[in-house]
C-alpha cells in the first residue's frame, strides 16, 4: 500500500494491488457504466473503475441506500469485496458515492506506460536516424522531429480504448515495438526495403492520434467513428508528401499501401489486404505486438497461477501462464 500524500492525507491503495479476497475501498475513475440485468431480470451495475495503474471489473448487484447517483466518468468512492470470476479480479460493491474535487488527485487515475516515455522517444528518433533515403527521412521527421505539438500528443496518446497499449505513452510504446521488429525482420530478409519498412512501422498508427480522444476520456471520436485510424493515416501521410518536393510517386504508393494494409485482411479493417513484401512484414509485427501486449495486460489483472483465466476473443483461445512465469513472479 503507497500513502498518496494530499490535503486529507489519505492511504490510497491502487487497483494492482488488490488481491483475491481482500477489503476494496477507495476513489477510482468509474471509466464506464452499464446498467444491467439478470437472467431473473433483477437490476445491476456493471462498472469498470480505474486508477493509474489499470482496471478492474466492479458489479452493484444490490442497488440499495447505500449506492447513490453516479455516471461515468465521475469520481467515486467505493467500497466492495474483491473476488475472481474466470481467473481475473472483480469487485463485489456494496456502497457508492461521488467524491468531491478536494478528496482526489486526477493525475493518480489515469494509467501510463510502465517504460520511461523521453526515453522510448529518442529511441524512435534514432530510428528515424537510421533511415537512408532523403524523402523517406524527411516525411518522418516532419511529424516526429519537426512538429512540436504533435510530438506532444503522440507521446502523451494512448494506441487503443482498451485491447491494448490503452494508456498515456501506450502509442509511443507500440509504434516502437513494431519498429524494432521491422528493424530485425529487415535484417534478416534482404527483399525487405528497409527504410520503406521503417517508415510505414513509425506511420502505421499516427491516425490513432485523432481516432481518440485525450485521457481521461480515452474514448473514440466522431472522426475517429466515421473515418478510422487507418484512413486517417493514410490521409496524414498524402498530406506531407505534398509538402516534400520530388518525392518518388512509386514509393508514395508504396508507403499508403503499407498503412493501408496494416491490420492484414479486410475484415479486421485493412482496405487492402499486404501486397507487397514490406506491407506483409509489417501485418505480422503489428499483429505480434498487439496481441503480446494484450496478453502480458490480462497476465498483470490475474493471479500469479496456472490456472486457466478463460477464453479471450482477442487472442480466439483459452489462456493461462507459463510455469516458468509464474516462478518469475512469485
């Protein structure tokens, strides 16, 4: 338990640290809302709450006196039980009520990558660093070199509203890992045109930063409903290549092609499916990333165990923890 120091001087503890079976009590974001019922048609809440350090389920099955009014995205003080429903944390609560400004700090609920964001920046800048051909160079650079503002929201940008990487510095932290795995994939496939390759890695994603809205909301935008992050990229990228003089009309092509076909097949969104040895590559280090880091965020809300923590659809399979993982956090 970490004592948050604040005028009331209280003892917060964060959604990480609750375990199976222990008291949970405290002010957290109610990120959603759902109002719900049951098979025998009885009336519930099914919450999700919120704090810096992640999520976790929370259901009101007894709307009593003891539960007032609320919606989402106020602040709330709770109090509940913490239970397991198919391998993952929940919150049986039993009283509600909003909490005033005085009694919370907004900065202590909204969730942030765990790697240091200055840091995974200038990584990506020595990537862009890396690339060769001068129109290719210049196009990155213009974004994440050159435009301080937008440098400002992408580092700040989440990459999802909640499948994955769906915190502050989360779209940093994914066009990095999928740029590193481009970077290994060109080393070791000489079809691959490396800077073509590292380029649409940096690019695949930079729509995401109008899909979504800021924290705390976190939530889709009108833009980002109608159009969709893929679109808007490739939109982004035309634009700045108007501003590049004699950028190669091929390799243009070539670059939109690769965010355009980035989620792989077209029922996953793609408008076309990889056409060309650098869109494949990128498909398969978009895919690997994503469904990764999905996996190592439904490992950090469960248990150290082996038991199985149910079915995801986003992986299509029923999963659990390696033997060897579970030694590792214990």
């Amino acid at each position: 338990m970490r004592k948050l120091w604040h005028p009331f001087s209280r003892i917060m503890t964060y959604i990480e640290e609750y375990k199976e079976g222990s008291k949970f009590f405290g002010i957290y974001l109610c990120k959603t809302k759902q109002i719900l019922k049951t098979k025998a048609g009885k009336t519930y809440y099914s919450l999700i709450l919120q704090d810096k350090t992640g999520v976790i389920d929370g259901k009101v099955w007894d709307l009593n006196s003891g539960i007032e009014d609320f919606e989402s995205m106020d602040f709330i003080m709770v109090s509940g039980m913490v239970t397991s429903f198919q391998g993952s944390r929940q919150v049986n609560i039993n009283r509600i009520r909003r909490a005033s400004e005085e009694e919370y700090i907004p900065s202590e609920y909204i969730p942030a990558s765990k790697y240091d964001i200055d840091k995974m920046y200038e990584s990506l800048k020595g990537l862009i660093d890396t690339i060769k051909e001068p129109h290719l160079k210049m196009l990155a650079e213009r974004y994440y070199v050159n435009d301080a503002e937008f440098v400002k929201r992408f580092k700040a940008h989440s990459a999802a509203k909640s499948v994955h990487h769906g915190f502050i510095g989360g779209l940093l932290q994914h066009t990095l890992a999928v740029a590193k795995l481009c970077d290994f994939m060109a080393s070791n496939y000489p079809i691959l045109d490396r800077d073509l390759l590292i380029t649409a890695a940096i690019f695949h994603d930079i729509g995401k930063v109008y899909e979504i809205s800021d924290f705390p909301a976190n939530e889709y935008t009108d833009e980002g409903q109608l159009l969709g992050h893929i679109f808007i990229g490739a939109e982004i990228i035309g634009d700045g290549i108007k501003e590049i003089p004699d950028f190669p009309p091929v390799l243009a092509t070539e670059l939109r092609h690769c965010i355009l076909a980035h989620h792989g097949e077209l029922e996953y969104g793609s408008p076309k499916k990889p056409a060309i040895a650098e869109a494949i590559a990128l498909y398969f280090a978009d895919n690997t990333d994503a469904k990764l880091e999905t996996v190592t965020e439904i490992y950090d809300k469960a248990e150290a165990t082996t038991e199985w923590l149910g079915f995801n659809r986003h992986i299509d399979s029923n999963i659990r923890q390696s033997s060897g993982y579970v030694r590792k956090r214990k």
